[in-house]
C-alpha cells in the first residue's frame, strides 16, 4: 500500500524504505512480464501438439486404410512403417498430456508438457485414453515379423474407421480447452500485472511528492535561517553580515560591468556609551 506522505517525509529512512519498496514493486512487474511470455510460449507449443494430435489421429487411419489395402508386401510394409511412426507419437504425447512429460515437438526437439488439469481438457484427454487403449493392444500385434500381423491391422482399421471420429472430436476438444484455459491464464496474469504497476505507480508518485515536500520545507528553513543571520531580530533591519554581503556583491558587479556605486554613512551621535556599557555585542 502507498504510504501516506506526511508520514513517509517524516524520517529518512522511512524514505529510503518506500523508494525500495518501488524498486522491489518494479522488478515485480518486469518478473510477472517474463512469466507471462513464459506461459504464453508453454501454452503456444501445448495448443501446436493437441492440433498435432488431430493431424497424427488421420494419419494413422489413413496408414491402416493402406496397410489393409496394401497390393503387395512392399506398400504394406511402408504403410505399416509410417504407422509405427505417427501412432506412437500419438501416444507418447496423449501420455504427456495425462501425467506430464516429454514428447517431440513439430521441429523434432524434445518438449515438456505439463498434465492437463481443468475440467474440459481433463475429459478430454480421459476418453481418449479409453479410446486409444483397444487400439494399442490390437496394434501390438500388427508390427513386422509377428503373426496374425495383416489380421491385426485389418482389426485395427476398422478399429479406427469406427472411433476415429470420436477421437478427432475429443482432439478438437483439447485444443479449444487449451486456448480457453491459455486465455484466462493470461487474464489473471495481466491483472496481478496491472495491480503491481499501479500500486508501484502510486508509490512513486508518493515518493515524488515527499522529495518534493522535503525539499520545499529544506528551502523554507534554509531561508528562514539566512533571514535570521542578515536581520535584526528587534527592528527587522539588516545587520552586519547582510550590509557586508551586500558590499562585496556591489563591488563584484562593479568590476564586471564598471558600473559605480556608493555607499551612505550615517553616523549616531552618542553611540558609543551603548558599546561602553553594554558591549559591541550589544550595541551591534
């Protein structure tokens, strides 16, 4: 909270506490900003795999559809090839979105998500799961060399035929929970972001107006004091001090702009008994 200005201007410390409370509100800001890119990009690249994931799903019925199909063992075994390449990309990723973890990313690197945890995408990813288990086991059987292989992937394709609707559906799901739940993160973020700029803000300007207010009260005392050292206290007249400073400002200018001056005596008669009696002190 700001604090209030006559109570900050009160005591130097107090000052130097609020002009660090302003550096410590700064840097919250400039950190609550990075997290939010951060977030952002880690949503970013959760969005690209759920949409990679719709892509994966065809692909893999697509590949069924021609290792079913295939005319000789050659264009099966391509087929069972890529196959074994996209379904199980599918898999691993649809597992990092369940309890978090690594998968590849579109450009081949390695990414971490992590596990989904809002209602929409949590469904989501759990009725895929169900609707990838039989899947798997079918296709356990369907990889080169094993038996009853081309029975397997007829198995599989019409599997697939039959629920890869659904699963393109749960898919889409995912993505649009995803970019839901990315948008209201980035809303909470943004307004824990705009409370610490304002309450920073305030506390600058707070600051502003206690050096301000400092320094009107230094200047104020420091022209208070010079009044006190050029007059006399009991006719408000200038004393000595102010008549000797004003003399030697007179004499500077004049040896700059070789402009004349003059200076009026007048003489009290019977003055000099008061020095007498009472002291030069005095009598000054």
């Amino acid at each position: 909270m700001p604090i209030p200005v006559s109570y900050l201007i009160s005591s130097p410390r107090r000052l130097f506490t609020a002009i660090v409370l302003f550096v410590i509100l700064d840097l919250s800001v400039l950190i609550i900003n990075l997290w939010i890119a951060a977030q952002m990009a880690q949503d970013a690249v959760a969005i690209n795999l759920a949409g990679r994931q719709r892509m994966l799903s065809q692909q893999t019925t697509k590949t069924l559809l021609l290792a079913a199909h295939a005319p000789d063992q050659a264009q099966y075994q391509a087929a069972l090839l890529e196959l074994n390449t996209a379904f199980p990309l599918f898999a691993r990723t649809l597992h990092a979105f369940d309890q978090g973890g690594e998968t590849r990313g579109g450009d081949g690197k390695t990414v971490s998500l992590d596990a989904v945890a809002t209602p929409g995408a949590r469904s989501a990813v759990d009725t895929t799961l169900r609707l990838v288990a039989p899947l798997a086991e079918i296709l356990a059987n369907a990889r080169p060399g094993t038996q009853h292989s081309a029975d397997s992937v007829r198995r599989a394709m019409v599997y697939m035929v039959l629920n890869n609707r659904e699963i393109l559906k749960q898919m889409n799901l995912l993505t649009t929970a995803l970019e839901h739940d990315s948008i209201q993160r980035t809303r909470e973020l943004r307004l824990i972001q705009t409370v610490f700029f304002l309450v920073a803000l305030a506390n600058f300007l707070v600051i502003v107006l206690g050096l301000v207010k400092q320094y009107t009260h230094v200047d104020r005392d420091r022209h208070h004091w010079r009044e006190m050292a050029q007059h006399d206290p009991l006719t408000g007249l200038f004393n000595r001090a102010a008549f000797r400073e004003a003399v030697m400002a007179a004499l500077d200018n004049a040896g700059q702009s070789a402009l004349p001056f003059c200076v009026l005596m007048l003489d009290l008669d019977g003055f000099k008994p008061i020095n007498d009696r009472f002291g030069h002190a005095e009598g000054d």
